[in-house]
C-alpha cells in the first residue's frame, strides 16, 4: 500500500477563533482523499476500516486524514471499545459557503457580461446571428534578396 500522510499546517488560534474554525474547515476539504471521506460519509455512518477500503492507503494514514477532519468540525468519532463510527457534520461547511458567497458579486458581473453579449446578438437582425468570417492570410515571407 502506498503511504500518505495529513500535514497538518499551523492555524492561527490567538486571533478571531471564527476565523481559524474557517481555516480549518478550507484546510480540510484542502486534500481530495478527505473530499472523498466526506462524499462517502454523506451516506450515513461508516467505521473507519469502511471508510479506508477504497483507498490505496494506509488504515494509519486514513486515520490521520479522519483527525484533521474532527479537528474542523466536520467528522464526529464515536468510539466503542476499538470500534470507531464516524459521522457527517455539515455545519461547519456552512460557514465556508457563506464566506464564499460574498465573492459572487464578481462571478455574477461576468454572468452580466456574457447576458449583455447574448442580448445584442438576439437583437440582431434576422439572418445575421451567423459570426462573419475570419479571413486570414497565410504567412508569407518576403522574398530573399540575392
């Protein structure tokens, strides 16, 4: 099996403690094997071996990822004796949307832009919605001089 190992990365947890759930939460869904984690976890409670058997990686290393995702709130770990339940918890991810819909605005000035172009092509006369064509000469080089 190949090895991965979860870095994890210093969060600041002096500052505005919002801020650092935030980095956190970013840092998590950061790695695709702990995406992944999340997308199976949408299904229901899983053990942590279930949650590993897709993945060409370690138990250890699965586990690691697993932390990193308790540590942001998103994964809760019950235990039972060696048995460990894992479960989705998506309110964490909430936090990350709102901080992400604040940057529609500039999304939805290129929507704008692409809504204004379409509008004038409609506008155009019937016949003339085909582009006009794009004639290139070839290149040429000049002739040599002797």
């Amino acid at each position: 099996m190949k090895q991965a190992t979860a870095t994890v990365h210093a969060i600041d947890e002096s500052g505005d403690p919002k801020a650092a759930a935030l980095d956190r939460v970013f840092f998590a869904l950061s790695d695709p094997v702990r995406r992944a984690i999340l997308e199976r976890l949408d299904a229901g409670v899983l053990l942590v071996s279930e949650l590993a058997a897709p993945f060409d990686i370690s138990l250890q290393a699965v586990s690691r990822h697993i932390q990193v995702l308790v540590r942001a709130g998103l994964v809760q770990q019950e235990r039972t004796g060696r048995i460990s339940r894992c479960s989705l918890v998506a309110g964490p991810i909430f936090g990350a949307a709102v901080w992400l819909n604040r940057y529609t605005k500039y999304w939805q000035a290129q929507f704008d832009t692409l809504a204004a172009a379409l509008q004038q092509i409609d506008q155009r006369p019937s016949g003339t919605h085909q582009p006009e064509p794009v004639h290139r000469q070839p290149n040429r080089r000049p002739p040599r001089r002797s």
